[in-house]
C-alpha cells in the first residue's frame, strides 16, 4: 500500500512540474484522483471479499489482482 501511494505521489508530482497546460494538467490531476479512490474502494472490497471465503483469494490470483 506504500508502495502505491509513492507512485501516485510521483505521477502527481511530474503532472505539476510538467510542461502541459493547466486546464491539462487539472484533468490529469482529477483522473490521478479517481484511480486512488478506485483502487482503495477495490482494496476495502477485496478484503470484505476475503473474510467471507477463501475462494477469492483464489480468485483473484486467477484474475492476477492478488497482491
């Protein structure tokens, strides 16, 4: 979980040093923030998921999602 959250620091970081535009950069900056949502949203499911059955750690390693 660190780890992601170090990537995203640094996608946020070059988007802000980058050469794009503001109303680009606005953009990019508001895409960066769904996919952290998302992939906590997927995190706080994946381990409702996983107290409720071995099977989806299965499952997702099948899907390659498991960590």
């Amino acid at each position: 979980m660190k780890a992601k959250k170090q990537h995203l620091e640094k996608i946020r970081n070059s988007i802000k040093t980058s050469p794009l535009s503001e109303d680009e950069k606005s953009d990019s900056m508001k895409r960066v923030e769904e996919w952290a949502l998302e992939d906590k949203a997927f995190g706080l499911l994946e381990a409702e998921l996983l107290e409720i059955s071995e099977y989806f750690e299965t499952l997702f390693g099948e899907l390659g999602l498991s960590k």
